[in-house]
C-alpha cells in the first residue's frame, strides 16, 4: 500500500498542477469494503478516492470523467483493481469543511483510522490533500 499511497500522491500533485488545488483528496476504506488488512503487503480491500476542488464544483459533469480518464492512465490494471470508485464531494459539504479544519496537509500522507466521514464508518484513510480553498476561485478551462 506504501508505493501505492506514494502514486496517489504523485498523481494529486500533477491533476493539481494542471488543473488547480484539491480542497481534499483522500483515499478511504470503509468498514464495508470486503476482505483484506490494513496494513502495506497483501491489501486486497478496495479504496474510494473522495476529491473536491473548486475545479470540480465549477465542471461537475466533465470532472469524473476526466479524473477517471488520468487515473487510468497512470495507474496500472493491478492498482486498479485496488480502488472501488471516485466520489466528488462539494467543497461547501460540512463534512470536507470538518476534515479541512481537523487535518491540514497538502500533497502528503495523513493517516486516519477507525472514523466517521460523510455517514460511513471508514476503517481505514489516508489525506493526501485538506486544506481550506476559495470556493469562487477561477476555474481553470
């Protein structure tokens, strides 16, 4: 799981370089996800990337597309199999506001287990992004 955090990582670095700042960027493992540990070697659960940026609340209907289009291109099948699905979350969403003031990293790796987001109970997470972003900011084309 180390090097697959490290290419997510590497990953919200080049969508943000092109596209604009993630508001949060996280990997989540819900309580429900099926089989597996939580640790580095032998993960077999699969992870949801929860995004939100103003890039995406300005282009909601072209967003998921092409995240899922760059993640496909940058990830291998075998790391595809590792992720479940892509959420977008409003940046306005009290629940992204409550983890922005609770954890502040950008482009690195917070670990976080056994919690509560968005009404899931989630096992396992890792922000990569969580950072307050300016809900008008200029969209990029």
């Amino acid at each position: 799981m180390k090097e697959l955090l490290e290419r997510f990582v590497q990953f919200e670095r080049a969508i943000a370089a092109e596209k604009g700042e993630f508001g949060l960027f996280a990997l989540f493992l819900r309580e429900d996800a099926g089989a597996g540990t939580s640790g580095y070697s032998g993960y077999s659960a699969k992870w949801d990337l929860i995004v939100a940026a103003p890039w995406i609340d300005g282009n909601r209907k072209d967003a998921l597309p092409y995240i899922t289009k760059r993640i496909q291109e940058a990830f291998s099948p075998s790391e595809l199999s590792q992720l479940s699905r892509i959420v977008l979350v409003d940046l306005t969403n009290p629940e992204v506001e409550e983890i922005n003031r609770a954890v502040r990293v950008q482009s690195g790796q917070t670990e976080i287990r056994d919690s509560n987001f968005f009404g899931l109970r989630i096992k396992h997470a890792y922000i990569i992004t969580s950072q307050r972003t300016n809900v008008d900011q200029q969209i990029p084309a």
